[in-house]
C-alpha cells in the first residue's frame, strides 16, 4: 500500500523493538527503507530481529538498555547518533504489564509496570527531544498507547495510570515542542496477538469474550497497525500532531454505546418491539 522508498534513510528508535508489535514495525519499516535502531533488555531477541532486517538487505544497530534507567537511555541515542548520524523518529513502544486485582497490588508491582511505560516513555522522548532542540532539527515521536488509556480497566490499573500519562504526554508535547518541529502522536491498539500479551492477559476463554464485543468480530492484524504506524511516521503525516488514532475494530464504541448491548436481538425480538411499540402508538 506503500511506495517502497517511502522511508528510505529515515532512522527510527523502537523502544521494546525485539518482540511483538515493535518487532513487526521493525520489519515493516525496513522493507521501506527505514534504517532500525532497536533496544530492549534480551539481548537474543534484538539479535534475532537484527539478523532478519540484514537478511532482507536493510540497515540496523541494536543495544540493550533499560527504558527506566536514563543513563541507558541517554547512552543508547548517543550510540545511535553516532552509528547513523542522525535519528529521525522514535516509537515508544516498551511496555509491561499484567492482570492483578488491585488491592492485591503490591507497591512494587505498580512501579514495575509504571517506570517500564511512563518513566519509560518519558525518558526516551526527553533524551531524544532534548539533543533535537538542541541540533536544530526537527522528529517525530509515535507512542504506543491503549483505549483503556481514556475508559480505564479493570484489573490492569498501573497500565491505565501509565498509558494515561503516556497520552497526557503526548498532546501535551505535541503543543510544546511543535515549534522545534517536533510532533508527537499515539495509536491505541485493540487487541493484536503478541506473544507477551496473550501469555500475560488472556485467561481461558476471554479472547472469545473479547471477540464477542468487538464489531468485525476479530483481532488485529500486525500488518494493519504496521500500516498506520508507518503513515504516521512518513513525511506525509506531517500536519498530524496531538492526536491519537484508534486501531480496533471499533472495540471500544462497542463497549461504551448505551444500547449497543441490543447488539443480541434476534429479528423476531426487533419484530415483537415493533408490535408493542405500534400498540403503545395507538393508546
Ligand atoms: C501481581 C506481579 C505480577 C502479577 C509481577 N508482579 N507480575 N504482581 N501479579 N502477575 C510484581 C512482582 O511480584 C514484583 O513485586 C513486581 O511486580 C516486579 O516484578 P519483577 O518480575 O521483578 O519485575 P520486572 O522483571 O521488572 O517486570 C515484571 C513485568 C514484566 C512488568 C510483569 O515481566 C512484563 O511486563 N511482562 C509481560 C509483558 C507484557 O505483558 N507485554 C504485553 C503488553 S500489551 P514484589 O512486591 O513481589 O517485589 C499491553 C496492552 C494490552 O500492555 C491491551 C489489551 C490486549
Ligand atoms: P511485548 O511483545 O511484550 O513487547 C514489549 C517489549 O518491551 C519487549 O520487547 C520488551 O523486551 C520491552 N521492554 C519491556 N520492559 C523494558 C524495559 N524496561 N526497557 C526496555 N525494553 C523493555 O508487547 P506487545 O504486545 O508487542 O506490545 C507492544 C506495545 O503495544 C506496548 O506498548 C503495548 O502496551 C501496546 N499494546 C499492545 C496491545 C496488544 O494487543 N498486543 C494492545 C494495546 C497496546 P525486554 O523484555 O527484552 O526488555
């Protein structure tokens, strides 16, 4: 769907670029000339990703580091600027998470996902933010963020709190920075399989439930959100800042109409009303 040099020589930083989602822009990205600069903890998974990206012929530097400690942080785009010369856009895509009934949260559990997805995600767009301003040149940030960022959910609250923040973040920079000719923006994704995620927070049975609620009845394809991100990171986005788009089949709306519940009305349910109603008419 995408002119094939679409990203030629663009260098992008994802964040948690080994596994999942962030594995799969990583691939999608390269085949349109991004060149990848990737970071996670395991360094196996980054090796792994890198080694496909080379096989295909495209560019990539990878580097451990730890989203919460800023030293790391700070040494990766050093590194990264001093492999590539540049960096052109960063996709905070990191993340933690898990089911847990809150009050039996313990204090570390909450830190654990917070630093991971909000300190995380901070420190990534300051550090990088910061040597943009300070180089003149302009970037582009995209955050991986959640529906439950403005619902809530039950059951995952240091995520709510954390992607919440992540949003806040994001149009909140878009406004501050867009002078430097910076922008920022997010994607609140619906459910996407990833190995993590589906390990983590499907418990038998619920991915049945989930699709039940959701519109087109399915979970999202990685290529689908490969897609918008990459149109959000191509120059041709460039008037987008602020804004996050949702990529969900409609799974939320579903979730929030009021009477979306008559979704289960059989026809001859929707024909007993009609008779009632007609009756109440002529009262
Ligand atoms: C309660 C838990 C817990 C759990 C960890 N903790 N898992 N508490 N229930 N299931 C607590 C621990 O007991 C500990 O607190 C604290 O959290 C830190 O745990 P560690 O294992 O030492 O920390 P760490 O290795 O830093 O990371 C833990 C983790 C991480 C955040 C759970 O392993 C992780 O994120 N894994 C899964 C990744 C994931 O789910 N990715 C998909 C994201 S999808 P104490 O007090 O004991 O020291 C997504 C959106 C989904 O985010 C949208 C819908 C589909
Ligand atoms: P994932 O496979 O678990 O990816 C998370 C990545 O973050 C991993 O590669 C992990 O690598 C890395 N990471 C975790 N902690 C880190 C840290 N402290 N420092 C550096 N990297 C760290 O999850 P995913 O399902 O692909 O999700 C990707 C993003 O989309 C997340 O932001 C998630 O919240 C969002 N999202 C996903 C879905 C979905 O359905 N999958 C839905 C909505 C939103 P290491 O463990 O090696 O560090």
């Amino acid at each position: 769907m995408f002119q094939s040099n679409l990203l030629k020589d663009k260098v992008i930083l994802i964040t948690g670029g080994g596994t999942g989602l962030g594995k799969s822009m990583a691939l999608g990205f390269s085949k349109l000339g991004a060149k990848l600069v990737l970071c996670g903890r395991r360094e196996d998974m980054l090796k792994e990703v890198s080694h496909e990206i080379k096989k295909g012929g495209g560019e990539v530097f990878y580097k451990t580091c730890d989203v919460r400690k800023m030293d790391e942080v700070e040494a990766l785009i050093n590194a990264a600027f001093e492999h590539f010369g540049k960096i052109d856009g960063l996709i905070n895509n990191a993340a933690g998470n898990f089911l847990c009934p809150t009050e039996y949260l313990s204090p570390n559990g909450f830190d654990a996902v917070v630093k991971i997805v909000l300190y995380g995600s901070f420190n990534c767009t300051q550090a990088l933010g910061k040597q943009w301003i300070e180089r003149g040149v302009g970037g582009r940030i995209l955050n991986m963020c959640t529906t439950y960022a403005w619902t809530g959910s039950a059951f995952v609250v240091p995520s709510v709190c954390a992607k919440a923040g992540v949003l806040a973040m994001t149009r909140s920079l878009a406004v501050e920075w867009g002078k430097y000719n910076i922008r920022l923006n997010a994607i609140a994704p619906g459910p996407f399989p990833t190995e993590q995620a589906w390990a983590n927070l499907m418990p038998p049975g619920f991915e049945q439930k989930m699709m039940h609620k959701n519109p087109t009845q399915r979970t999202g394809k990685h290529e689908e959100l490969v897609n918008l991100a990459t149109y959000l990171m191509s120059d041709g986005a460039g008037y987008i800042n602020g804004d996050c788009i949702t990529i969900d089949g409609g799974e939320w709306l579903q979730g929030a109409g009021e009477f979306n519940g008559l979704l289960d009305l059989t026809a001859e349910d929707w024909m007993n009303m009609k008779i009632k109603a007609e009756a109440n008419r002529k009262k």
